[in-house]
C-alpha cells in the first residue's frame, strides 16, 4: 500500500511540475459569478441571462524553480517507491 501511495504522489508531482513548466501565469476566480437581472425579452422566447464580470481574481506566476524542484522530487519519490519491497509478491 505504502509503494502505491508514494508512486501517486511522486508522479502528481511531477505532473504538476511539467504544468507549472508549460504555463506562464494561472487565474484563480475567488467568487462565483453573479447574475444581472433580466430587463428584455420575450415570454415565449427569454433572453439567457446574463453574467456580471468576475472582478475578484487571483493570477499566480509561479518562479522558475517551483517546476523543476517539483520535477525533481517527484522523480526521487517514484525512484524510491520503486525500491521499495514488496510483501506478499514476488520481489
């Protein structure tokens, strides 16, 4: 159990290294938007309602060592979660 935890979690690292490699910044949205009030339309027919600008953002660059120290420590945990033995099976 404990091989397959830390595989999971070196290879998320590395996947998540190779992200922060590919991207130049990310936007994280802190509210949900709003909807505006519907004023025209039909009553056969309504107009689809529409959303407010989402004003609360949160943009992230992250610096250019984060990838490679995540790529790096998850290559060392997968490495060591291949080293180690398995119980029960053939080894």
């Amino acid at each position: 159990m404990w091989r397959a935890f830390f595989l999971a979690v070196g290879t998320m690292l590395i996947i998540l290294g190779v992200e922060c490699l590919v991207i130049d910044s990310a936007t994280f949205v802190t509210e949900p938007p709003k909807q505006v009030k519907q004023t025209s339309g039909n009553a056969w027919f309504p107009d689809p309602p529409k959303l407010e600008t989402l004003e609360s953002k949160k943009v992230v660059r992250p610096p250019e060592w984060i990838p490679w120290s995540l790529i790096a420590s998850g290559a060392v945990i997968v490495l060591y979660s291949l080293t180690l033995r398995r119980i029960g099976g053939s080894a």
